[in-house]
C-alpha cells in the first residue's frame, strides 16, 4: 500500500508565480540559467541553479553555493515571493502539450514506501549526483522541486481532480521556451483529502517516471534526519517527500535516440552488411524515416536514412529487459558491430531526447560532429511498469517524458 499525506505547500502569489516558475535543475547548464534569470531576482534559478549568484566558473558544488541556495530560500520568504499555506491540502497540477492535457496530484510521498520497495525504481542513479541533491534539501530542509510519480489509473481519483479542476485554476500560464501550459489547482476539502489518501493506500506501488536522483537524495536525507533524530515518532514532516503522481494512462513516454561519432573503422557499406546478419535493412531513400512499431529502428547514415527490422530470435519477448528496443540496440548494434560497451562512459555516443524531432538527427550527422545516428520506437508505460514491477532496471537513457514539471510552483519544507 502506498502512504501519501497532504502538506502545506510554500508557493508563489498568484500574480508571481510565472516570475518564480523555472524549467528542472537537470535540464539545462549554468550559462543556460544565468541567461534564463537575467533581470528577474525572483526566478527560482537562484535556488535551484544558485551558482549564477557567482562570477561565470563558479564550481556549482562549492559549500558556498549551496549555502547560497539556503540563503536565498530564506530572502524569497521574506520578501513575500513564496508564502505557505496556512492548512495542509492535496493540489492539482496540470500540464498542457500539443492539445493533451495530464492531470497531477500533488502530495507528500512517503521516506519509507522508497526505503522497501513500495515506490519503484526503473533506473539506476550515480552517488555523485545524489550526494549533490542530498546537499541540497539538507541545507534548504525543503524539497524544493518534487519528483514525477506515475500512479495506476483509478476512476474515482479522476473523478475527484475532475471536481476542482472544473473551477478557476490558481495558476494558469504558458511556459516560454517550450509553449507547454501549467495550471494548478488546491484540493482543500477535508473529506476529499481524506478519500485520495485511502485510495492511495490501495495501491500496491507508485513507479519513479522522472526524477530518480531527486527521489533518493529526498528519500536518504529523510532516512538520515530520523537516525539522527533521538525522539522520532515517525509523524515528522522530514518522514515525506514532495512528488507530482500522474495516472499512467495519461502519460507519454517519447523516444530517446541514438548518435554516434565514427563507425568503428568500418566503411558505410562494411556496416549495412554487418547489419543484415540480425536485420532486415531497407534503403528508405532521403526522406526522414519514423520508426513504425516495436524492434524496428531508424537509421541515418550518409544521406540516406534505413528501416532496421529486428530479425525473429533476436530477441525475447518473455524477458522485460531483452525484449526493449534499447538493449536490442545496444547489444546488436552499439556493441557487437561499432564497440560500445558502457553507454553511460562512452565519449563516442550522444543521446537526443525525441522532443527535438528527428531532423535533428540528421543536423548531427550532416554537419560531420557524428556519423552515424538510431532511432528508437518509444518504450510504453506498460514495458516501464512490467520492468520496474519485476526489479529490473532499464538500460540507460531509455525513457524521456515531457512535459518536464515545472519548478517553483509549489514546494515542500522538511519541518
């Protein structure tokens, strides 16, 4: 069963919020930042990014820095920018993109639920980038961008969301950038936050969508609060964390392809031989190709782009891990033929989100940076949650949701 609790939400007035509001800490670089902030002292970037309060080089995980974040956490209270709420509520936020809407519950998570199992991991996460998060809520005390959970879809849930999101939202507004729209809502009846916690309760998982290093470090700073804590209860704020629960049948996973600098020493035609002994290759010409369906892959290379198919007995449809389309690649192609062996370390190869198009593949390769570029069919919810309900982990750089949540909209303190 899955514990969830409603919490007092430190948040934006309504007239700020789009001030305030930022894209994720992960999804873009320092100068990338300091240029998004520029002019606005209430951009969330000082929190999150708060390096770009320093002379441009500034080490982002210098003491200072963090301590930096703690401080402006503390000025964007005073000065009225984020203001909690005086009662502990659920909210709703929704995101809008392409003309499809999903809808968010906002709660508190449970430290536990992470600890044995309960909340499901598919990804593996890297210590370093933990321990950066870990320092971040330990200094703040607050997780102050939550992490994105997937739910499995409940009628009366939608039901419930669906009476408050009738209403006039709190916060409505298009994101620049991006053009995605975000609007907010709070779930304040005593009777409703009671109902969404005992439907939770029913569930026996929440699955981590995005956000794993988010959730460790939230989930590890809890775990370490109440070792250090002599009177624990178990009733303390820091026993939570902040995530944003979508109902799986509402979320997109779209695809997250492949380039590569060189071929392996081999030539153009070398390689599409190699291929065919697992593939059916079809030259598709110069027109871009779209992969059609599960195991069949794009290729550009040269100016031509090529259906791969993935011969029968290649893989199997049994294993939740062998049957993806990352690990056919990976193995059969990235490895066996062009000799990369660890996605994660490799220099050779680069990952593009599929939020990008894939005109962007070829840009890669016909400007001479790479040679060679894969599409992928997007992995489905179904192959996450079989993965993750199974105590698997995915390949890396398999899944990439968008819309990315929003920062700044709401926050969760520890105390």
């Amino acid at each position: 069963m899955a514990i969830i609790k409603p919490f007092r939400g430190i948040r934006p007035p309504q007239d700020l919020v789009e001030r305030v509001a930022s894209r994720p800490y992960d999804v873009l670089n320092s100068e990338e930042a300091r240029a998004e902030a520029e002019g606005n002292e209430m951009s969330l970037y000082h929190i999150i990014r708060p390096e770009i309060d320093f002379p441009v080089g500034t080490d982002e995980h210098e003491e200072k820095v963090y301590q930096k974040a703690a401080e402006n956490f503390r000025l964007f209270r005073e000065k009225g920018w984020l203001v909690q709420d005086p009662k502990e509520n659920y909210y709703v936020y929704a995101q809008t993109m392409n003309g499809k809407t999903q809808y968010g519950l906002v709660v508190c998570a449970a430290v536990e639920d992470y600890m044995n199992g309960v909340i499901k991991k598919h990804e593996l996460t890297r210590r370093d980038k933990e321990e950066d998060r870990m320092k971040h809520v330990r200094v703040n005390n607050a997780n102050i961008e939550p992490v994105f959970f997937a739910y499995p879809a409940k009628d009366e849930i939608n039901k419930i969301v669906a009476k408050y999101t009738k209403e006039t939202p709190v916060y409505s507004f298009i994101a620049p950038l991006d053009g995605f729209g975000h609007e907010f809502w709070i779930i304040d009846d005593a009777a409703d936050i009671q109902r969404i916690t005992e439907l939770f309760a029913e569930m026996p998982a929440l699955y981590i969508a995005d956000g794993h290093h988010r959730s460790a470090a939230a989930a590890l700073v809890g775990d370490e609060k109440r070792k250090q804590n002599p009177n624990h209860t178990g009733n303390e704020e820091y026993n939570y964390f902040m995530a944003v629960c979508f109902p799986d049948d509402q979320l997109t996973i779209i695809d997250y392809n492949r380039v590569v600098k060189d071929l392996n020493g081999l030539t153009k035609e070398e390689l599409l031989q190699k291929l065919e002994k697992n593939f059916i290759v079809e030259d598709k010409g110069t027109e871009i190709y779209t992969p059609k369906g599960l195991h069949n892959f794009s290729l550009y290379l040269g100016d031509h782009w090529y259906s791969l198919t993935a011969k029968p007995g290649t893989y199997d449809d049994n294993d939740p891990i062998g049957v993806l389309d990352v690990t056919i690649s990976s193995n059969l192609i990235l490895d066996e033929i062009l000799g990369i062996k660890d996605l994660r370390s490799d220099k050779r190869i680069d990952f593009v989100g599929g939020i990008r198009g894939l005109g962007e593949l070829k840009k890669r390769v016909d400007s001479g940076e790479m040679k060679f570029a894969l599409a992928l069919y997007p992995v489905s919810m179904k192959q996450l949650i079989d993965i993750a309900d199974s105590g698997n982990i995915m390949p890396p750089k398999t899944t990439w949701f968008e819309p990315k949540l929003r920062s700044g909209l709401i926050i969760h303190e520890l105390v």
